[in-house]
C-alpha cells in the first residue's frame, strides 16, 4: 500500500509538472502571438500613417500653387508661412508646416557651377558663422567639402588626407550636398557647431538666391559687415507689416556683389509633417519645388519614426 501510495505521490507530481510546463508553453504562445499581433497592427499604422503624410504633402503643393497666384513675391504674412493647427484624423492627428529654405544660406552657393569658388558667398558665410561665434577657419573646410577638386582652400582647408585618417576612414563629399547632415561630417563641424549652424543653412542647387523677406536675423546681418544683428532684428520686425516687393530697399546696404545673391521670392520649400497614430509617430520632410507657372514638385522625401 505504501509502494502505490509513493507511485501516485510520484504520478501526481509528473502530471502537475506536466501541466505547469504546458501552461508555461501556452503562456509563451499566447505572448508570442500577442507580439506578433501588435507589430502587425504597428505596421498597419505606419502604412497608414505614410498615407495621412502624403496627404500633408499634398496639402503644401496645393497651398504652394494658390500661393503663386496672389503675386510673384513671398514672405511670412503668406499662408503657406502658418502651420496646419493638429488636425484630427481617424485614430489620431496630423500636423504640419511649411519652411522657406531660401531664407537660409545654400552651402552649395559657396561654389559656382563651373566649379570655381563665389567670394561674395563665401564673405556672406564666413560672417555668418562669426555672428554664431563659430571658428571662421570652418569655411575653408566647407569649401573643400564641396568643391570638386582636392587641393586645399587657403589658408585652411580639408580634403582627403584628413579624412582617411579617420576610423572609419572616409572620402571628402567633393560636391554639392543633398543634406546638410553631411556636414556632420565635415573637419571641425562638432553637434554643438552643428546645432547652432543648422537653423541658418540649406543644401539646395546651385545658384539659389536668399529670400530677404524669410531670412533668419543672423542670415539677413550676414549679408554686409554695415547690418549689424540689432539692424537685422529690426528688418526682420519691420518686414512683418510690410514685406519686401523688390530688392531697392536694400540696396544700398549690400555690396553689389551680394544683390545677384538676393531675391524677394522663393522656388525651394520644405514640409515638414507628423502623423500621430496610436503607438506611432511618423515624421516626414519633403523638399519641394515651385516654378514659375506654380507647379509644385517634391524633389526628397524622407521619414522617421519614434
Ligand atoms: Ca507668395
Ligand atoms: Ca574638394
């Protein structure tokens, strides 16, 4: 009796153990598929939420194209100039907004399409990175980032010497940039330098112009060494209630170099869109171009998420 009553004990003990390893295994399996139910439902969104950002986008072409139709000029009382406030959509919101980038500086102006250096934009660089108290030495390095050749500015440059020294080594851009992310890479350019410089300036085609109506203060004081920072905070005051219609009012203040550099109006725009989606948070910033009969392209297009 003693025998079959420790067999039973031991029967007994397989069977909850048995049990307790098959709850654990369809536990495993009810978590596995929980998992998998959610990235589903997370890929779901995103598709859904890059849906709701080409719509944004699509938003900016059309305000873009209408815009044209009021007049040849652009500044910041425009609507394209106002964000789209959160608009709610099917499980969530959609934000947007549109940037001037011709109201920052194209580092890809700082040589000429023939290759060759343009010194009244490299003037308007170097006093532009002065006025953010960043090492004016940086423009030499700059330069040589984008020009084509690799011989090295004076008196200070950067080409493939020091960049190949680097872990990993790399090659200098030698030609324009389509981000100016790639300037993270450039010799001396550190994230604090990054961020104070990447508000101010653009990687567009060259030969844009500055849109004197949306320049940022330290571009617009950038643009002589006679626009002091406090000259360029009341231009940019001033021309709220009344935008620039022409480059006359400015000209005296300029060198003549500088006034082919200027315009009262703006071919390049970026949207910038965030779709709120549950879970997800889609980012997407889309480069456009307009041109002189109002159509709108997208000429990049990229996301992030978070
Ligand atoms: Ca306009
Ligand atoms: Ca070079």
């Amino acid at each position: 009796m003693k025998h079959r009553h420790a067999q039973s004990g031991i029967a007994l003990i397989t069977a909850m153990f048995i049990v307790a390893l098959a709850t654990m295994w369809i536990a495993s399996i009810v978590w596995i598929d929980h998992l998998q139910k959610r990235r589903v439902a997370n890929l779901l969104l995103t598709d859904q939420a890059v849906l709701y950002a080409m719509g944004g986008e699509s938003w900016a072409h059309d305000i873009l194209r209408l815009d044209l139709e009021n007049g040849p000029t652009d500044n910041l009382t425009e609507e394209w100039a106002i964000p789209l406030p959160p608009l709610p959509v099917d499980g969530g919101q959609i934000e947007g907004a549109l940037e001037d980038l011709q109201g920052r500086f194209n580092i890809n102006n700082l040589i000429n399409p023939a290759g060759q250096p343009n010194p009244a934009a490299i003037e308007i660089f170097r006093r532009l990175l002065a006025l953010l108290e960043i090492d004016p030495a940086l423009v030499g390095h700059v330069i040589d980032w984008v020009d084509p050749d690799v011989d090295l500015s004076f008196p200070q440059g950067a080409e493939d010497d020091v960049y190949t020294a680097r872990i990993p080594p790399y090659r200098t851009g030698n030609g324009p940039i389509t981000s100016i992310s790639e300037l993270r890479a450039v010799e001396g350019i550190d994230s604090e330098i990054y961020d104070a410089l990447s508000p101010h300036v653009a990687a567009l085609p060259v030969g844009t112009t500055i849109n004197i109506n949306t320049a940022t203060v330290e571009v617009l004081a950038a643009l002589s060494d006679d626009i002091s920072l406090f000259d360029a905070q009341s231009i940019a005051d001033g021309r709220i209630d009344a935008p620039f219609d022409s480059l006359e009012e400015i000209r005296d203040d300029v060198s003549p170099q500088v006034i082919p550099l200027l315009s009262v109006s703006t071919d390049f725009f970026r949207v910038n869109v965030l779709v709120s989606l549950g879970t997800v948070r889609l980012y997407m910033y889309s480069l456009l171009e307009r041109d002189e009969a109002g159509r709108v392209g997208t000429r990049l297009r990229s996301f992030g998420t978070d």
